[in-house]
C-alpha cells in the first residue's frame, strides 16, 4: 500500500470564475502529478446545483479510507479542504496550525461576499462563520491561522484578517507557526504570480513564484509534520503552466510525506535508546554492547553519510556494518546494494488514531495490570521474549526509556500470558514488545493490552499511536489491522558480510 493518498475532487460549484468547470480537469491532471500513491476519485455531479454539502461527506468518506497515511486533497475550487481541515483539527486539535496560501483570504461571510461564491469563504467557514450545513463541527481558532501569499482582501475580509499573520518567505513563516505540533497546508494556485503561472480563474498580480512556495513548504515540513495537504483552483489553460506544476507539487509532497517519517522515526529512535549514539560522518551510530536487536546496533542516515566510517565504527566493535534505510534513503540504499550489503528485515511502520483503537479494543475481556514502572515487569519481558539477551535488553534499553511509559501484562494461572509496552512522546505513543503466550494466542489478550494501553496514551495527551512490525508476521498485521492501525511507511536495514569473528546475524 502506498504511503500517500490522493484524493480528487473535481468539485467546480463553489467557484464564482466563469472558466470554472475547468476545474474538473485540472483536479484530474493534479492527481496525475502524484503517481506513486493510492487515488481515490470523489464523484462530484458535472452539473450545477446545490451539492457542496454532499460533497462534503463524500469527502470524509475518502479521507476515511485514506486513514494513517499522508492525505493530498486536490481539486477542484477551495471548497475541497472543509473535510480534510476539520479531520485534522479533530486529529490534532489546539496544537494544530492552518497555513493558507492563497491570492485571496476566503475570508468572506454570506453576507459579506460580493460575488457570493463559496471559494471566497472556505476559511472564514472553516472559523466557524458561514453557510450553516458547512460549518464543521470544531472550527479553527484566529491563533491557529497563517497567511502566506495573501495580497487581494476584500474590505470586509481585510477588517476581519487584521491581526493575522501574512507571510511571503520560509522565515517569516516558521516564525508566524511558532510552536505548532502540525501543520495542515492549504495551497489554492493562485498564489502563484500570473506571470509563471497563468491557468486560475481569479489570478492577482504580485504572487509567489513556484520556487518559494517550494522552499517554504519545505522549510516547514523540515520543523513540523505536515498534518495534510491541498492543492486546488487550477484550470488548465496552457501546456507550459502543467510543466510548472510539475516542478511544484513533487518537492512540495515529497517534503511534506518526509515530515511524517521523520516524526514518528524520531520518536522510536528516542523510545528505545542505544546504549551509545554517536553522530559524525553524516551518521548516528547506535551502539548497545551484550544487545543483539538491529534497532540498537545499526546506523541511521543524518547527513551526507561516509560508507567507510561506518564500517570503521563497527569493525572497531566487532560487529558488521548495518544501516536503518526509510523511504528517503533510495539513492543510499542502491549504493549499499551494490556494495554487497544483504537487505534484511522489512518492516511496516502503522499509525492510528488513540481512540479507534480504544473503541476496536472496548470489549476485550482479560485483565491487564499497568505500571509506569519497569521493574517488576522486566521479568515478565524476560520471560515472554525468550531471546538470549532479553535480560541485557530490559536492562540496557528498557530501562533507560526516558519519557512517559506503561508496561502492561496479563496474568494466567500465576504465569505470565501477555505483555505490552507504550511509551508517549509529545502527541504519540509508541507500542513496542507486544508478545502473548503461544499457548494462549486468539483468546482475545493481545487486544486487551492495546486497549489497556491506548487508553494510557489518550490520558498522556497521545491522539496517535505508531508501530513497527515485520512484513513477514501476517499474523500481527492483521491483529493491528482490527485495532485500527493503517500502514504510514516502511524501512528496511542493509547488512554488510560479516567478518571473520563478528556474528552473522542480529536479531530485531
């Protein structure tokens, strides 16, 4: 399954050009710009009428299948982003900031508008104020709001946007964000300067050229998730102009899909800590000596990386060279291959919402006990994980988890028959050393101790939750699958041969 989804709303009736309708092609060819994700194609009526509601909920229903992986809602008028602004307003609620790009504000009422289009109140509703059927049920606070590109304001728009940041570079940007934990990015083409970009109904001279929209996405997506992105209003009208979008929503989704990445890999690598993490030759060197799991033994990417270094490092410490590779690492990856490293462990890394996962886990039945200490859990570990080194590593790593953590269990007959652990981090829970008894497998226990351990997490301020699982275990797919996890992305890790007296393999 991709790691992206598109979805393609050829919606027109909310516009008020007279060029309109085509938007119903320029919908299709922006999802064309996208080839390596999931497309799902909303059915919007070609006639005029009354439909923007319906299209709504129609959206919604995309966005729910789409559900764990980075969302790129392309239309279509601006109206397309009611549905995915207010899923990620219910996802990351006060933390979450909007980032409109656009000529205009859409900062008209009903009563204010003089053309009376709803392209020119998505915002304004989205804040709570406009047409009754499609205000959402949890509207935007001011605070939440930043307006990049903004040059033509209506009177009443412009009263109302007074106080509202307005930016036009990457720096003016990061700044008007602030402390944001996501970052939804609206981006309606007419924000682009007429004279790069002609093929808009509503265009305004003095825009962005594609380039600094381009690096202020970028610079954005390199602080902050990305919580979802729309790109809308294009209405093709010369060839040249579909060139430009090219050079345009590659960079700006690709960077957009590596903030999610890197977000959730930034808080596993801090979950389970290494013994010893060195950062030089454009790597992080992970080291945990009498460990034998990959995660705490390989190297991750963080610069422009040093192949000989690394091997340096880890013939120094008798191991062979192992290296953690994510979606961004292609080029690497190749080069690693062609070196004769082995690929080893493929890995699916799923997200879900706390609370599906809550409500998919409410009528599991067995008992988990809870601890947000280690210590008498730690045995229970030993047990259940049976590997040789499993002592060392609730020793060397387990214990050392620095955030919030809940080390949950079920007991059977006085022995241990289940076990989890969950650990918070601004937002997110990680779920790690999920293990049942085989004898007790399909009695409903792994399930138990998910829910037990959302709802831990929903207490921790977690809305979300993530999980690293082998693409061979079809088995605990399907068991996250029914608790309502989706696959965000995959890594893999490249092994070099080993030499005489290191070991041959490493386990997870």
């Amino acid at each position: 399954m991709s790691e992206i989804a598109v979805v393609d709303v050829p919606q027109w009736q909310g516009s008020g050009a007279a060029t309109a309708r085509r938007l119903r092609d320029g919908a299709r060819l922006l999802a064309g710009l996208v080839p390596a994700a999931e497309h799902l194609r909303v059915d919007v009526p070609a006639e005029p009428g009354d439909v923007l509601a319906a299209n709504v909920a129609k959206v919604r229903a995309a966005l729910d299948r789409a559900r764990g992986r980075l969302t790129v809602t392309v239309g279509g008028d601006c109206g397309v982003e009611l549905a995915p602004v207010a899923a990620a307003v219910r996802r990351h609620g006060e933390r979450l900031a909007v980032v409109w790009f656009d000529a205009h504000g859409d900062l008209n009422t009903p009563e204010s508008s003089p053309s009376g289009a709803f392209h020119g109140m998505v915002l304004r509703t989205l804040l709570g104020e406009g047409p009754p059927a499609l205000v959402p049920d949890r509207p935007l606070r001011r605070d939440q709001v930043v307006l990049a590109g903004v040059r033509a304001l209506d009177p009443a728009e412009r009263a109302y946007a007074d106080g509202l940041p307005v930016v036009t570079d990457a720096a003016s940007l990061l700044e008007a964000v602030g402390d944001a934990d996501a970052v939804y990015v609206h981006i309606d083409l007419d924000v682009l300067d007429p004279g790069v970009f002609a093929s808009v109904g509503t265009p305004e001279a003095g825009g962005l050229t594609p380039g600094q929209v381009v690096d202020m996405v970028t610079a954005l997506a390199g602080r902050v998730e990305i919580a979802g992105l729309g790109i809308t209003e294009y209405e093709p009208a010369r060839p040249q102009d579909q060139e430009t979008l090219a050079g345009l929503v590659g960079p700006v989704v690709a960077a957009c899909a590596a903030s999610v990445v890197r977000e959730v890999e930034r808080r596993a690598f801090a979950a389970w800590p290494a013994g010893t993490v060195v950062e030089e030759a454009g790597w992080l060197l992970r080291h945990t000596p009498g460990v034998g799991r990959r995660r705490s033994n390989s190297a991750v990417p963080a610069g422009e990386p040093s192949i000989d270094h690394l091997e340096a490092f880890y013939r120094a410490r008798g191991l062979p060279a192992m290296v953690q590779l994510g979606p961004a690492h292609r080029d690497l990856d190749a080069a690693l291959a062609e070196r004769g490293y082995r690929k080893d462990a493929p890995t699916s890394v799923m997200t879900a919402l706390t609370s599906d996962v809550v409500d998919a886990s409410c009528t599991a039945s067995p008992a988990v006990d809870l601890a947000e200490t280690p210590d008498a859990w730690l045995k229970i570990f030993a047990e259940l994980n049976a590997r040789a080194d499993s002592v060392e590593v609730g020793e060397k790593v387990i214990s050392r988890i620095a955030t919030p953590a809940a080390f949950l269990s079920v007991t059977r007959d006085g022995r241990p028959a289940g076990m989890g652990l969950f650990a918070a981090d601004a937002g997110w829970a990680g779920v790690f050393a999920m293990a049942t008894r085989p004898d007790l497998r399909g009695q409903g226990i792994a399930t138990a101790v998910l829910g037990a351990g959302a709802r831990w997490a929903a207490h921790q301020g977690a809305t979300r939750l993530y999980l690293q699982v082998e693409d061979d275990n079809d088995t605990a797919r399907r068991l996250y699958a029914r608790a309502g996890f989706t696959r965000s992305h995959g890594y893999h890790y490249r092994i070099g041969q080993a030499r005489s007296g290191e070991p041959a393999s490493i386990q997870r």
